[in-house]
C-alpha cells in the first residue's frame, strides 16, 4: 500500500503566498515606522552612507556630502539603536547596530595602522616617498632641518615654487608650473634620486582661476626593476572655515550665511571636478606593469568618491603603517587628512608619518617607507643600487 503524500501547492499559490508575506511584513514596518518616522529615517540615512562609502558607485556631487557625513550618521545611528532597543523595538534595533559594526572598516581609514614591519622588512631595501603641497615656499623657508626633513627617495611637491636648495638634493627631476601672480610660476614637481626614463604630466583647466591642479606620471628605474609614481593635487576649492566662525563670533548673521552657501558652492563643485579628475588619473595607471604609488593633494577626507574609487584597486599607506589620526591640515578645520599615498599589491609598507613639525605650508608632508615585495621574495635577482 503506498503512502499518501501531502500535495505541494502549485507554483502560483506560493507566489501568492510570498506576496502575502512581503505585503503583511511591509504593512509592519510601515506600522513601526509610523511610531518612530525619525529613528527609522536615522537608521536609514545611516545605511545609504555606508552603501555609498564601501562602493562609491555614483559620483554625484550630492554623494559626496552623503559620504563626507559618515562620522555623525555613525554616531546618530548608534544613538537610534539604543533608543529603539528601550522602546520594544528589538529587532531593528540590533539590525541597526549590525550596520553600525558593518561601518568600522570603513571608520578605519581615520587611524592609522599601528602595524609593525615584518622582521623581515627591517633589513629590506626601502624607498622613502614624500608627499607634500608646500604651498609655495620658497627658498627662505627652507632652513637646514626643513631641507632634511623634506629629503626623501622620491619628493612629490604640489602647490611648487621653483627652489634651488630643495632642487639641487635630488639628481632628477620633472615639473608642471604655470605663471601664478607676480610673474610667479606654482605647480607640480616631481623629484627623484632615481633616473626616470619616462614621464607625462597635465594640468587641468581651469576657468576664472588658477590653473594649478592636475597629476605627473613618472617611470623611474628602481635598481633593477621599474616603478611608476604618480603625482596628484586635485581640484582646490579654497574653502576658508575660519570666514564662518569669524562672521558668527562678530555677530554677523547675514555675512556667516552667505560665507556658508559659498562654501557649500565651493564643496558641490569640488566633489563633481575631483570625480573626473580621479577617473582620468584611475584610467592612467589601470593595469600598469610596474608597481605603482599614487601620492598627493586629493583635498577629500578618506570619506569621499575618489578616496573610495582608488581603495578597490590600491592600499593606503596611512591606513596600514600609519599611527594616530595623522591629520595633514595646518589650518581650519585642522582636523582632517586630505593628504594620501595609495601603492599597488607589488608593495609592503612599512611606515607611514605626517611631518607635523613642517610647518612652512597649510599643509603638514606626508613621509612612507615602501618594500618591492620581490626584493624579499627573491633578494638574489633583485638589486636595489642607486
């Protein structure tokens, strides 16, 4: 005698059935989020954040204020979660704080690695990168300690002024300057210990201002191999932060407004410029032979479309070797780091600093070490001879 088998509903009445389910468990949300519209919107706008700073797939200027707030959403996320884990609201409470866990390795690119060399790499060949928008320094600025702090394998100078001490350290050298103010040339300068066999460099166009953006390419002969390092200062909005306070310290409402919405103008044109720009430099050293640095002025926090971009295909040095919060502006708002080195996976690091005693510049340099991961793995092929 065969068992009888319970019959299976027909596909079209488990569609019906999961659409049943899909209407009664939005009907719910939309119910809960009826009693706490503010604490959902929270956790939310919380979620977008984040979605935007682990795949910065729209470059829109609206995403880079998005991204740019992830601190606070953070912040005001975790908040939320407390207060609806006290109202009932248990299950999403704990999704929220699970997306609040999710944020950390994005929270990470603020601290520095605190990572320690391989013993190893103590001994290894090492090449020391500076990065450094000098802000047009010039030859008085540079006393004996300056010029031995700012010596390095490789120098990546933005914000350039011609300067005959800091030029004469180095046996090669590329440049872009254009005629600033006062017959006074600014632009990029690239300067290397190490011959560089090829080179390219642009400067972006910039019209009513300027003209002092853009990147320098460079081939250099490293020993025995060829490395290629790339020099960026991307689009400068000139924001001052220190022209609100002032305005509001004064009283002057209407003068902090209008200092407000300028900056607002300056950060949305910002975030658009600095999207192009990065994808150009990103097309430039895609699929590159040789091991690639990318150093410079990205004037971004590492909460921003072109930090994000350059993350999937490059490491920061900051974020694995750096120690502290290493922050790179000697200004208003002081508290942020724009100033970057990413490396390809042919690299290790084994440091990575900010010369907080440089104090020539609005900028403070940036200083990495980096071993060819192949002078490890195979010292003997490998000679690093200058």
């Amino acid at each position: 005698m065969k068992a009888t088998q319970t019959p299976r509903p027909a596909l079209s009445e488990q569609y019906h059935m999961l659409v049943a389910y899909a209407i009664r468990a939005g009907k719910l949300i939309l119910n809960q989020y009826r009693q706490f519209p503010k604490a959902y919107a929270m956790l939310g706008y919380l979620f977008l954040t984040m979605a935007f700073c682990y795949s910065p797939i729209v470059g829109h200027w609206l995403t880079g204020f998005v991204m740019m707030t992830l601190p606070v959403a953070i912040i005001a996320g975790f908040i939320t979660c407390l207060y609806l884990w006290r109202k009932g609201q248990h299950i999403i409470a704990t999704a929220g704080l699970i997306w609040v866990l999710c944020s950390l390795p994005v929270v990470k690119r603020l601290i520095g690695g605190l990572g320690t060399p391989a013993q190893e790499l103590t001994s290894a060949k090492k090449l020391n990168v500076l990065s450094f928008n000098s802000e047009s320094f010039g030859d008085d600025h540079t006393s004996a300690a300056t010029l031995k702090a700012l010596k390095a394998d490789i120098a990546c100078f933005q914000e350039y002024t011609p300067n005959r001490r800091i030029e004469q350290q180095y046996a090669d050298q590329m440049a872009k300057l254009t005629c600033f103010d006062n017959n006074r040339e600014v632009g990029l300068a690239l300067f290397s210990q190490y011959p560089i066999i090829n080179q390219y460099g642009r400067i972006w166009n910039r019209a009513g201002g300027p003209n002092i953006n853009g990147y320098l390419c460079a081939d250099i002969v490293y020993g025995r191999d060829t490395v290629r390092v790339v020099n960026v200062h991307l689009w400068s909005m000139g924001v001052r932060v220190n022209t609100v306070f002032e305005a509001l310290s004064d009283g002057k409402m209407m003068a902090a407004a209008e200092a407000l919405y300028d900056t607002f103008d300056r950060l949305r044109e910002g975030f658009e410029k600095r999207d192009e720009q990065i994808q150009e430099v990103e097309a430039f050293v895609a699929g590159s032979r040789y091991p690639v640095i990318i150093c410079g002025d990205f004037n971004e926090t590492p909460f921003s479309y072109s930090y994000g971009q350059l993350s999937k295909r490059f490491s920061n040095a900051f974020e694995v070797a750096g120690k502290g919060m290493g922050f790179t502006l000697n200004r208003h708002p002081y508290c942020v780091r724009i100033d970057q080195q990413f490396f390809s996976a042919d690299w290790y690091v084994t440091s990575c600093q900010t010369i907080s005693d440089i104090t020539v510049s609005d900028h403070f340099p940036v200083m990495a070490q980096y071993v060819l991961k192949k002078s490890v793995t195979h010292p003997s092929a490998y000679v690093a001879s200058r």
